[in-house]
C-alpha cells in the first residue's frame, strides 16, 4: 500500500474528539483526576496491588492463588490490596458472579483492604476512595482518558467490519504476514478528515483503537519478579482500546484504573506475558509511570499427556467451591496454596507449628517459573493436620458450619448439644491414631454420627460378633451397666473390662487364651467388640473408654438395655 498515512492538525484532532465524545465538557480532565486520585501515602517500599477478576462464572483457584500472593505481599508491606471487577466483557457476564467472587475472597480470609466486601450486615459494599471498583462504573474515567488520547493523535476510530477484517485476515495469510490490524493494514489510519467526520455524522459504527507505534524488528525488555529479564518483540497492533458501544476493552480499562488506583505491583497469571509489551506502550503513550509487572505460573495436574492447567471445564477442582463441598477446611486450602507458592513454607510449618500463615513471609523471588504442580493427596494431609491441631471450640465451629450445608441431619444432632459434640470430636485428638480420624470433614459422620442415638442401626441389625453366645452378651451388658460410671478416669473402663471378663469365664489376657483357648469362652476383645457394637453401632470405634465417659452414665444405661433386648 504506497498510500500515506494522514497527518492532522491540533484543531482537527481536538474537532474529531469532541465529536466522538460530544460530551466532553461534562469529562473530568486528566488534571482533576489526578487530584481525585491522588498518590498514596504510604511507608517507602509498601506495595500497592490488586485482584481483577471476571465475573463470568465460578471462582477459579488460580484466582484465589494470585489473591493470596498479592495479599500477603501487601500486608508484608505495610501496602495496600485491593479487589477490582472487570465486568467490561458483558456479554460473558455470569449472574451470581459477582457475589461469589466476593464471598470467595471472604470464605478464605482474603477479603481486600479496598473494593467490593462484606459490610457488618453482610451485605456488599464497596470501601476505599479509589473507586468505583466495578469497571462498568467507571466510564466516565475511561472516556475522559479517550478524550484526552484522541486530541493527541494516541487514538484513532477505525470502521473497519467484521467481514473486511476477516477478509484482510485471509489475505495475511496467503502472505504469510502476521495477521492483524496494523501499519498498512490500519486502514483507519489513511482515512482523511472529511471522511472520518462524514462517517461519524452518518451513524457508522466504529472501535477507537490504538496508534501503535511498535516496530517489527525491534523489542523490549522488562524486569519480571519470578522471569527475570523478559524479552520480546515490541507492539504493533493497533489494539481495540474502546468497543462501539463506549465500553473500553480489558486493555484500556487496565491502564486506566491501575494508573488512578496508584497500583505499584501488577502481579497475575501468565498468559498475560504476551500482553506486556503493549500495556507499557500505553503507559508510554499517556505519560504514565508502570507498575511492576510480574506473573505467577498457573497451576498444573498430571493428566495422561503430561502436566497440563487445571481447565474450568474439565477439572472439578478447579472450582474453589469444590474443596469446601469436599470437606477441606479454607485454612488447609490457603496453606496448600502457600506450599505450591513457595515451597520454603512446608519447612517453616513444620517448626512453626502453632503459628499463624500470615508469619510466613512470602517472596515473590522464590516462586519457581514452572507451575506448581496440583496434590490433592498433599493437601489432605494438610488438612489432617490442621484439623488436629485446631482448638476444639473451632473444630466444632468449621464442622457444624460444614455441615449444615452438606450434612443437615448431622447439623441437627450437633446443634442440640454442642459441649457434648465438641467432646465427642476431641475424643483421641491428642494421639497418632486420633489426629488420623478426620483427614477431612467429609469423615465427620463416621466420627460424630454414632454418638447420637438418631443415626444408631436398628437394634436388631446390630452387628454382634457370632463368637459370643446372646446369654453371655446380655450378662456382659448387664454388668457393664451396673459398673461403669462417667466419673471414672477412661482407663479405667478397661481395668473394669478385664475383672467382667475374668467374671464371665473370658480370658482378661488374649496371650491366656491363646496359651489355653479350651479353658476360656473367649477374650477380653471379645467382650470389648460385645460392648463397642452396643455403644458405638459398629465394630470399630475409638478407645472404648473415652468412648463411654462422652456417652455418660443415663446413655450408656439405655444402648446396654436397648442392645439386651435383642434375643
């Protein structure tokens, strides 16, 4: 194409902004602002940033990786975090988005120091003096912007269809140039004047879009956290900065609102890497400082071909709503998270294990370049472990919270009597095999559910070993009755166990009927297993003792005689 690109004057240009925005005086100048927005006072080295979710469909744990990275960051800093809406994309808007973003970010403790958050109420609000923090909001900013960028020849509109850029893409292509909207191939940047006015005056549709300024065999460079040094070529696309309907795209609306939220730190998932070069062009264009720009590698799963990102449609996990639906208690997840961020944290758990994550300093440094690798085995023992660690009055609350959504009828019995819950769930806590009972709170019902009389089977389903005749059951449970008292220490029971054995013609020693098995009826295992299947419902329980003293006397009482009155 031998035709030259056109040139205007000052008056034209400020003649075509005005018409395109015929608004204009009501558009706040660069200058007011600036002044409404002011720079941030802040200790030297507090980092600003943020997370700039979609609302257009579930949470994505990626998303809460990244927020959890900027937030810990912030706070590290004495900084700033704050949480952004790009609702620009309408047309993938989700109903319901909005709100589970929010609330995800709460659930987890992440909730943002700015932006939209749950007020005292629980309804959501948004705080901060940097907002609006929903970019449909903020037109009016992103217009006054344009204006500014069109008087200065930044911008320009372009009325290119959809069929002739498609038309100008197969034609790229025969050849084999690099598809796109630029240079030459900018058609709206040949256009005169006259035209551009006539076509606006008709009602033509039309994008502004971005003068690029790049060249094809030039790059550039920037400072990237976690990449070092990064590389590429330079931009040359005139990028679509405003849609024909006045909503700015991603690109523009990211500009705008990290330049005037005083974002010093942009740091996000990697597939953005390839959109840096032009979003430097466009803080070059408006005169405006960067921020750092740093990308955190995407979170990975071993799949059949390899490792590959956890995908939204094929990998329930990726949902964050699926760890708590699946008993993972939002501490374990966060602290899951820290692991695949920096694997430096697994050791400082370790002697640290009473501390708050939030002691944890994060480092942007030590976050490896390849994607963490997913564990959900990992992540169950993480939750083993802060489960058993947790004071029981929050065990209770995280179980009954969980519950109440997933198991209601459990959520019942448990809110009847909550002191005895919380000593039924602290039974064995303090050892190996306890802390083992509750990976998850998915296990809560074979743990809780046979303290309560409501989920016990049928008396005469009850699955008594065949070993042990019905008379001598029914004696073993008469003198249970008789003997045992909550008052006693737990290990007493056992004692207490032996005499009854000893009583009933059973071996009080499994090494004395193993010696002599023709001399005994059985052992005291079996006079246990008799007693557990009456208590607990099943053949296998936690230590019968403690199993007993949280029962208390009245019900210990009524499973014996419920249990005898099976022939």
């Amino acid at each position: 194409m031998d035709k030259k690109e056109t040139q205007f004057t000052s008056t034209e240009l400020q003649t075509l902004a005005e018409l395109i925005f015929p608004n204009w005086q009501k558009l706040p100048s660069l200058e007011e602002l600036d002044k409404r927005y002011p720079k941030r006072e802040l200790p030297f080295g507090a980092i600003v940033n943020r997370v700039a979710p979609s609302p257009t469909g579930m949470m994505h744990i990626g998303g809460l990786y990244v927020a959890l990275v900027n937030r810990r960051l912030a706070k590290q800093t004495q900084g700033v975090f704050f949480l952004r809406i790009e609702d620009t994309d309408q047309e993938r808007a989700v109903v319901g988005a909005y709100e589970t973003i929010v609330n995800s970010l709460a659930d987890y403790g992440l909730s943002p120091d700015e932006g939209p958050m749950h007020n005292s109420d629980g309804e959501i609000v948004e705080e901060g003096n940097y907002g609006p923090y929903v970019q449909t909001s903020r037109k009016e900013i992103y217009h006054a912007c344009a204006f500014d960028m069109l008087k200065r020849g930044a911008i320009y509109p372009c009325f290119m269809t959809k069929e002739e850029l498609d038309k100008q893409r197969e034609e790229q292509q025969k050849l084999e140039v690099r598809t796109g909207v630029y240079k030459e191939w900018a058609l709206g940047r040949y256009l005169s004047f006259q035209e551009i006015e006539s076509k606006i005056k008709a009602g033509i549709p039309y994008v502004l879009r971005l003068r690029a300024l790049g060249e094809i065999d030039k790059t550039i460079s920037w400072e990237d956290e976690i990449r070092g040094t990064l590389t590429v070529p330079e931009n040359i696309v005139d990028t679509v900065l405003i849609k024909s309907d006045g909503i700015p795209t991603y690109h523009f609306a990211h500009l705008v609102d990290d330049h005037f939220m005083r974002t010093t730190h942009i740091i996000r998932a990697d597939e953005w890497i390839s959109s840096v070069p032009l979003h430097l062009q466009l803080f070059s264009a408006m005169g405006w400082e960067p921020p750092f720009y740093t990308h955190v590698s995407a979170i990975q799963k071993m799949a059949e071909t390899g490792k590959r990102k956890l995908s939204k449609r094929h990998d329930p996990e990726a949902s964050v709503s699926y760890y708590w639906e699946n008993g993972f208690p939002r501490q374990a997840v966060i602290e899951y998270l820290l692991n695949l961020a920096n694997s430096e944290f697994e050791d400082w758990r370790r002697v640290n294990p009473t501390s708050d994550y939030t002691e944890f300093r994060i480092s942007l440094g030590k976050m490896g370049q390849a994607g963490p690798l997913a564990d959900l085995i990992k992540l169950e023992s993480i939750s083993r472990d802060i489960l058993s660690r947790m004071p029981i009055e929050a065990l209770y609350k995280v179980s009954y919270a969980w519950a109440f959504t997933y198991d209601k009828e459990l959520a019942e019995e448990m809110a009847k009597d909550p002191l005895y819950s919380q000593r039924a769930l602290d039974i064995e806590r303090d050892s190996e095999k306890g802390a083992k009972r509750l990976s998850t709170l998915k296990d809560l019902r074979p743990q809780l559910a046979p303290f309560f009389d409501h989920f016990l089977p049928p008396a005469n389903e009850l699955p008594f070993p065949d070993n042990v005749k019905a008379e001598d059951r029914k004696a073993i449970l008469e003198l249970v009755k008789e003997r045992f008292k909550d008052s006693d220490p737990p290990e007493q029971f056992f004692e207490n166990l032996k005499l009854i054995s000893a009583e009933l013609g059973f071996a009080g020693a499994v090494k004395d009927f193993k010696k002599n098995p023709q001399m005994y009826k059985g052992h005291v295992g079996d006079v246990a297993s008799i007693v557990r299947v009456a208590m607990f419902g099943s053949t296998r329980s936690p230590d019968l003792g403690q199993v007993l003293k949280v029962l208390g006397n009245q019900t210990v009482v009524n499973r014996c005689n419920r249990a005898i009155s099976v022939n």
